[in-house]
C-alpha cells in the first residue's frame, strides 16, 4: 500500500490540480488502466476545486493498493448546509468571480459521484467537509 | 513482449559527442547518454524532431528513400505539401517550382492538399456524429504518437479519417490504375516537412500499410530545386498542368488551418510543449467541452517543420498570401482531372482502425511490482540533487532514479553523488545518506509531498 498527502490553501486557484496531475502522474507508472485513471483524476479534480473555491484550506489524503484508490479530503471552512441539495447538478454557491474562472457551475458533486465507486459526504457548517471518494481497480 | 517501433530519426554514434541537448528537449524523455553517446528509447520516440533541431552537430539524420529510387517508376508523382511552396522567396512563382520539379525527374506534380476536398466534410460529419468529445485530430502524426504513449486514455478521442496525404496517394494510385498502368509502375513520392510524416508513412498507426510509396525530406528537393531555378539557363521549360489549390487547402497545415472549418468549441494548439501542457489538463478537467482539437507538435505546424529551409514566419506569410489570392479565383467552375472525380471511391477508403495506446510510463506491468520500484525510486530521489544537470545521461534525476531501478543505471553515474562518497570515504549506504542529508538538507524531496511507501 502506498500513502500520500497533500496539502492545499483555499483561493489559490493558480495551484488548483496539481495533486491530481501528481496522482495522475504515479497512477499511469502504476499501470493503472487510463480509463480508471480518468475517472479518479476527474473526481479528485473536482474536490480539490471544491477546497479551493470554498475553504480556507484543506488536506488530500490517497492511499493506493492493488485494489482499490481511496481518497480522502478533509478541509477547514464553512462546510455545506444541505448535502442532498449540493449534490444535485447546477446547484451552486460560487460567486460570480468563481464562476468567471469556469469553477463552480454546480456540477462538482454529482460530477464526482458520477466517477467514483464509493463517495461519501459529511459535513459540518461552520467547520467544514470531509469527502471520501473510493474507486476499485479490478473491474 | 514489447514491440519496437520504426523510427525516421537516427542518431550517428560517429558523429554524436554525448553533448545531452537532445535529450534534455526530448519531451518523452526517449533519450538517454551512455558511454558519451546519445541512444534512443525506440519505444518512447515519437518522432517529433525535436532532438534533430537541438542537435550541434548533426548526429540525428532523418532517414529518407534514395532520390534515384523514383527512376524505378514510369509514373512518378511528386505528393507536394503546400508548405513546400511556402519555401520559396515570394518572387519564385508556383509555376517555376512546379517545373523544376520535373526538371529534376517527376513525371507529375500533385499537391496533397486537394485532398482537403474530400476530407473537410468528411471531418466535418465525424465530428457531429462522435460522442468521444473533444475529437482530436490526427493530423500531426508526433501528436498521434505522443497521445498513444503518454495519454493512453485520450486516443478514443482520435478522428478515424486518413490525411491529406493519404487522400492524394489513394486519388493518384486509382487514377493511373485506370489509364492503364500497374501497381508497380506507379511511384507515388512524398516530400515530407518533418520526421514525424515520414515514420507515418513507413510505419502507420490505425491502417495497414500507406499507399505512398517513398518519401523524400523536403531540405533535399528543396536545394535541388532552388539551385535548378538559380541556375537556369535554358531558352524552354515544362509547364506542368496544374490545378489551382482552394485557399483551404493552402492553409491547412498552418495553425488553425483544420479548426477554423469546425463549427461548434474548437482550439488550435502549436508546439509540442504546449500540446503537452493543455493535454495535462484536459485529462484532469471534464468540463472542457470542446468539440475538436487541433494540435500539431511544431511551433506555426507544418511551416514550421523540421526538414523546412525557410523561415516559418515568412512561410506563413507567403501562404496566407496564395490562400487570398486562390480565393479571388474564380472557384466554381469545375476543372477537369480532379481529385473530385474520384470523390465516392476516396472517401470509401479514408477510413482509419481504432488506435491503440502504448503506455510509456508504467514502471512494470504488474501493479504491485510497480509500487515496489515506485518506492525504491523515491528512496533514490532522496539521494539525487535535484539538479536534473543531465550529466548522468538520464534527462533529470526523477529518470535517473527510474533508470536505476529498471536496472539501466548505477547511482554513481550522478556526479554529486559520486563526488561526495569518494570526498567523504563513505561507502556504506546508510552513511551516504547522510553525507547526502547534510548538504542537501533533508527535506529537499520530501517538501512538498510527504510519502509513506
């Protein structure tokens, strides 16, 4: 097994995606199939934008076996009122600067259900979110 | 078992004096030095050039078919690319090129892009029908390459259609079939702008074999030609019959030449840095809704080629030129001999097999095998400088620690290293590592990332 961590600063869109181009990175020398690499760099992608845009930091934290890709993010910020709402498509709290930037159409969430195996959500306002996305290799 | 790829670049072990400039600008780090000369990964080259370009002393030839070979065919038709002509000063014209191109041997002139004809709705109609968004081109075999060994995932993405080329080579092959010659009678010669033409034709990805039936580097018709046009002296010339090109056609090996026909989100990308660089992201970001891509591995495309001669800027110029000047023709009438004749048989043919990822990156292909030498090379980068000087003869010390580990190289090629376990007269690893720590300081690698394997 191998355990990574990355740290991450909220509003530092400048450096938004470089944990997932490294895991990308270590992913394709693992020789992972691309197209289950695809879908664990699009949603890690998406919850390290998702710290980004609302939090004010956050810690990614991978651990990779031969089975399976869990990720887990944990950030400190104003977490998210009402999970079942944010995880419906074009819901969105970003503002306008945000969203000038081509972050935060809404579809964050549901996007990173939709390329995960096991994705959970918890949440707690005014501390913030942790996301747990799983993906499974042998497929 | 892997498989070796053909490549049109070669280096010269008489020539090459281990310099490492090649390897260093190789964007799939294909190049290694060993014993003061440059080798090359057969399997990672993807035939861009740009080891060619950086190269001081032209050890890196681009292998060509012999100029007499052509003498072997009655039929011998010179596939000219319209940057070709874009390498000539402004006041040599069309004609003068087109004629001493049959000076010098051919029986015909052909330039490959009317095969734009057919092809533009062609692509056109893939790209409305394709869910694998955003559709790539494959113009730019580098590029071809470049996805399939460094973004396996992308290759779905590919639009399945044959080249320019490749339609001026079906279109002539057929053509002079039915006058009446045979297969081994028909020369079909292409004068390719760059390495990266010529692997596709000798070794094409996604058919089985490329009706072209040689090609020859464009700096070489190029001398032959100019110093045929320079040095005229005689009272007649040939005036090959040529059709006009549509202004599309000029321009589309130029940047945005395939893209400004797209309707819809398409981009255009130049330089195979740069297509690197939006590759990288567009494989983190699925919200990049773009319908086609554009991409070419040389800086201005094709202009910008590295068997070119002249300066691409001025290339493109003298296109953009032609392409206005082609289109205040009067276009619509229809010229006889054209490649639009054939338009049902070409199109049948155009079609391309789906193409295959060849991953360059894995460390083994077992996975758990590869996590074992993903740690040992992380141990080792906790040794290396950092530097990525390249005196070891891997491009940085990441390869360098990738090289070990696969067995291709001793911790001792890195200069530092060595210096500082003979300074020290440490030999022991642990005490190495020591020595290492206190001049490196320790968190050198483990900055930014902190890894337990």
């Amino acid at each position: 097994m191998m355990n990574f961590k990355y740290h991450i600063e909220g509003g530092d869109f400048t450096h938004a995606g470089s944990a997932s181009s490294q895991v990308k990175k270590m992913l394709k020398q693992l020789n992972v199939d691309p197209g289950i690499i695809k879908r664990i760099v699009v949603a890690l992608y998406e919850a390290e934008v998702n710290i980004v845009a609302h939090a004010y930091r956050g810690d990614i934290e991978i651990d990779i076996e031969t089975d399976k890709v869990f990720i887990k993010l944990v950030d400190q910020g104003p977490g998210i009122k009402d999970i079942n709402l944010a995880m419906q498509e074009g819901y969105s709290t970003a503002s306008q600067m945000v969203r000038d930037m081509g972050f935060g159409a809404g579809l964050g969430l549901p996007n990173m259900k939709k390329n995960s195996d096991v994705l959970n959500v918890q949440s707690e306002v005014g501390k913030g979110t942790c996301v747990e996305i799983t993906t499974f290799l042998n497929k | 078992m892997e498989q070796t790829f053909y490549h049109a670049l070669e280096i010269k072990p008489d020539q090459c004096i281990g310099c490492t400039h090649c390897m260093k600008v190789c964007p799939t780090e294909a190049i290694r030095v060993e014993k003061g000369k440059a080798v090359l990964f057969e399997n990672r080259c993807v035939d861009c050039g740009e080891c060619f370009r950086a190269c001081p002393v032209c050890a890196i030839i681009i292998e060509q078919d012999d100029f007499d070979k052509i003498f072997d065919y009655p039929v011998r038709v010179a596939l000219v690319p319209s940057v070709f002509i874009g390498q000539f000063p402004e006041e040599i014209s069309t004609e003068e090129i087109y004629s001493e191109l049959m000076e010098i041997g051919f029986t015909h002139v052909f330039e490959v892009e009317h095969g734009v004809e057919i092809l533009e709705n062609e692509l056109k109609n893939y790209i409305a029908k394709t869910e694998n968004k955003p559709a790539i081109s494959p113009y730019c075999p580098a590029i071809v390459r470049l996805i399939q060994v460094k973004f396996p995932a992308l290759v779905e993405n590919f639009v399945l259609l044959k080249q320019p080329v490749d339609a001026a080579a079906i279109y002539n092959k057929k053509k002079f079939l039915d006058a009446g010659y045979q297969h081994h009678e028909i020369g079909l010669f292409y004068i390719s702008p760059c390495a990266a033409k010529i692997a596709a034709v000798k070794s094409p990805v996604g058919e089985k074999f490329s009706e072209v039936t040689g090609v020859i580097n464009m700096n070489v018709v190029f001398n032959m030609v100019y110093t045929g046009i320079k040095q005229a002296k005689k009272e007649t010339c040939i005036i090959p019959y040529r059709r006009s090109l549509k202004p599309k056609g000029v321009v589309w090996s130029l940047t945005r030449g395939e893209s400004v026909n797209i309707s819809g989100r398409s981009l255009a990308i130049d330089g195979i840095h740069n297509v690197i660089e939006f590759l990288e992201k567009l494989e983190n970001d699925e919200r990049m809704d773009f319908d086609f891509l554009e991409l070419r591995a040389c800086d201005e495309s094709c202009a910008g080629g590295v068997l070119t001669t002249g300066n691409r800027f001025l290339t493109v110029e003298r296109l953009h030129k032609r392409a206005e000047k082609a289109g205040k023709k009067h276009m619509n009438t229809y010229d006889h001999d054209s490649i639009m004749d054939y338009h049902e048989y070409v199109t049948s043919q155009l079609g391309l097999e789906k193409v295959k990822p060849r991953s360059m990156m894995k460390l083994d292909d077992d996975m758990l095998e590869a996590m074992k030498k993903m740690k040992k090379v992380h141990e080792l980068m906790l040794f290396l400088p950092l530097v990525d000087c390249g005196t070891c003869g891997s491009p940085n010390c990441a390869s360098l620690a990738e090289d070990i580990v696969q067995g291709r190289a001793n911790i001792t090629k890195c200069i530092f290293v060595k210096q500082t376990l003979e300074d020290r007269k440490v030999f022991s690893f642990e005490e190495a590592f020591k020595s290492l720590k206190d001049i490196w300081g320790e968190d050198k690698f483990n900055k930014k990332w902190q890894v337990n394997l």
